[in-house]
C-alpha cells in the first residue's frame, strides 16, 4: 500500500503535518524481558523530568523472586551418569514451577524422553531398575524436586534510649538487604533417582543467580505499570474498540508520549527486543468517527468497572442499615465518577473531535445479570 493511499485512509507514515492536521497518534508498544538497575533509569527520568506519579514503582524483592522461579520452567536436555559403571543417560526433562501459597514455588520434573546409546542387553540392571518409574519412555506425573520460598528480611531494630521501651513497628520488606538466604530450598525427593538431587540444586543455584541479577532492577512488570498509568494521564483509549497493544494517544499527550519513548528505548537499547510503532492520525471525518465509537466504547467499559465494584458489595447486604449505609456511600460514588469521565475523556474528545460524545449512563443496558443488578441499584440512587 503507497503511503497517499494510507493518507486517504488518514494515516501519516511521517510527522510532517502540523499539529493542527493531526488528531493524534496511534502508538503500538510490545514490552519484552526487561532488566535495568533502579539508579540507571532514575538518572534518566530525572533528566527528563518525567512526571513523579507516573514513574515506575519500586521494586520489590518478592517481585524478583516471583520472576526468578518462574525462569526455571524449562525444558532442557539433562545427563545422569551412573556413578557405578560410568555409563552416561541423556534425557529431556520438563521444569514445571506450581505456585503455591505466602510466596512458595514448588519446582517438578518430568522426563520426556531416554536415550543411553546403548543396546538394551548392555545396560546394567540397577539402571534397568531406575527406568522403571517410567512408562514408554515418559512418566506419568511429574516428580516433586524442591519448595522455593521467600522471606521477607528481618526489620532493623530502631536504637531507644535509656529507659525506654522498645516500640512495635510494621514489619517493612527490604530489598536493598535482601541476601540469597532468604530464598529457602525445602527438598521434597526421597530417593536420588536420576541425579534428582544434582539437578535441583543446580536449579536452586539458578534461581539464586537469578534472583541476585533482578534485585535492584525494572522489569518488565514496572515499566508495564507505568506505561498504563500515563496512558490514563493523557486520556488514550484502545484503538479499534479492543483492549491490546495499540492505543490513540491526543496530540495534547505528544510531549509525555516522547518521554516515555524515549525511556522505552533506553531500557531496550542492550537486548534489542523491544517493537515500538507510532503513526500520526489525520484530521478527517472518517477518523473522527472512528475515535468517537473507541471513546465511547471505553467509557462504557469504565462504567462496567465501575458497576462491578458496586455488585462486590452489594453481595454484602444484610440488613435495611447496611442498604442505606451503602446507598449514601454509592450515591458519592456515582456522582465522583461521573463528574471525572466529564472533565477527562468526555471533555477531551468533544474538543478534539468536535462531536458530541454520548457519555449518558442511565441509558446503558449492560449484558450481564450481574451488572444489571447493580446498574438498577445505581438508578435507585
């Protein structure tokens, strides 16, 4: 497709057209494996002084323990050598890591395939006798290797003065002095079948390896985190009535955009993974209606949301108190609610598309039962 047959479509290959052509831009971001140190992105942020409510959150040593496990899910050639003959097994083995509850991963394996290079009639009987929790060449379940758990670093205890006692404070997590031993490996193998125990220790030193180089850093999840929230700073909405990778961004939220471009760069720039796409939006009919049905799509999804926070505790109700305890919460609610969708995307997109933009909730007839429940609570207010 030719780049005048794009324009007729109102799109722009380039940025030439001044901003008073453009509606604003369609922006395609995909996040891949990020890890960069906190004070190298700081600096950075700082320099472009991007908006402090916007920046990443800090990390979390739990967050990096989280990622760090699931790393280990794997499949991966392993070799058991027995220690008696020196006779060497190749197999396939599939690492599953089980989340289980308070911040423990239970890690398996399953060996998929046996290869020993030998005729069957020269291997030796005990490792005959080891195969035998297999069946065609594959196990049925999975074995149990190790539990990985995290534990939050002890608080420091504050120095008191002489005669005083020692105050109670709110166990606070750490990162910064969060060493390897707080990762505790629990054993879960009773035999050590097919260099079981080699093989989870080894995983224990990756997940250590692991967790050392995301301490400290932005992933993924951060970065994500932040790009949502300035995404709703500056009122951009899905593109084409889907939730995904491609949103409208105003041209009012052009300067911000550029920012985060730039950051968005700057964490890809080692690894080269990241796709980042933007595409100016001409200022014509066509587009205007399109951005009118994705606004107004969005506002319903809000108003969902919204509905469904409202029906969570509507399940609570058990007296005719609480029903007029929660209407005067709710009824605080609606208007607040309402009150922000006017100033921010109502307000917005009117002024940009110069269309009326139909943000009347009393008229939306929701698809579920559930929402509907509360949406005729929400008239009754």
């Amino acid at each position: 497709m030719s780049s005048n047959e794009f324009r007729r479509m109102g799109i722009l290959l380039d940025d030439s057209l001044p901003d008073e052509q453009k509606l604003g831009y369609l922006v395609g971001m995909v996040h891949s494996e990020i890890n960069i140190p906190v004070k190298e992105l700081d600096a950075l942020l700082d320099e472009l002084k991007f908006p402090e409510n916007l920046r990443p959150e800090t990390p979390r040593a739990v967050f990096a323990f989280q990622k760090a496990v699931r790393d280990l899910a794997q499949t991966k050639t392993e070799t058991f050598v027995d220690p008696a003959t020196g006779i060497s097994v190749n197999f396939e083995v599939e690492y599953f890591v089980d989340v289980l509850p308070n911040d423990v991963r239970q890690l398996s394996r399953k060996i998929q395939y046996l290869s020993t290079g030998l005729a069957a009639g020269d291997i030796p009987e005990d490792i005959k006798n080891q195969l035998e929790i297999y069946v065609e060449k594959t196990q049925k379940e999975p074995e149990k290797m190790a539990l990985f758990e995290f534990r939050k670093a002890e608080p420091q205890a504050k120095a008191t003065k002489e005669g005083e006692e020692p105050k109670d404070e709110p166990e606070v997590e750490q990162p910064s002095t969060t060493n390897p031993e707080n990762v505790i490996k629990t054993d879960l193998f009773k035999e050590n079948n097919l260099s079981i125990a080699e093989q989870t220790q080894e995983k224990y030193e990756e997940l250590l390896r692991n967790f050392e180089n995301l301490k400290g850093c932005y992933t993924e999840r951060y970065i994500k985190h932040s790009w949502y929230k300035m995404l709703d700073s500056i009122n951009a909405i899905p593109y084409m009535l889907a939730n995904g990778a491609v949103y409208f961004i105003p041209k009012a939220g052009k300067e911000l955009l550029d920012k985060f471009c730039i950051i968005y760069k700057e964490v890809h720039k080692h690894d080269g993974a990241g796709i980042l796409r933007i595409l100016p939006i001409i200022d014509t009919q066509q587009q205007r209606e399109y951005i009118k049905q994705d606004v107004e799509k969005r506002i319903q999804e809000k108003y969902e949301q919204f509905l469904g926070k409202a029906k969570d505790q509507l399940g609570d109700i058990t007296s005719e108190a609480d029903i007029g305890k929660l209407k005067e919460k709710w009824g605080a609610k609606k208007e607040n609610f309402e009150r922000e969708l006017r100033d921010t995307l109502v307000k917005q997109y009117s002024e940009l598309l110069k269309m009326d933009i139909n943000a009347k909730l009393d008229t939306y007839v929701p698809e579920s039962d559930r929402l509907r429940i509360a949406k005729k609570f929400m008239a009754e207010l």
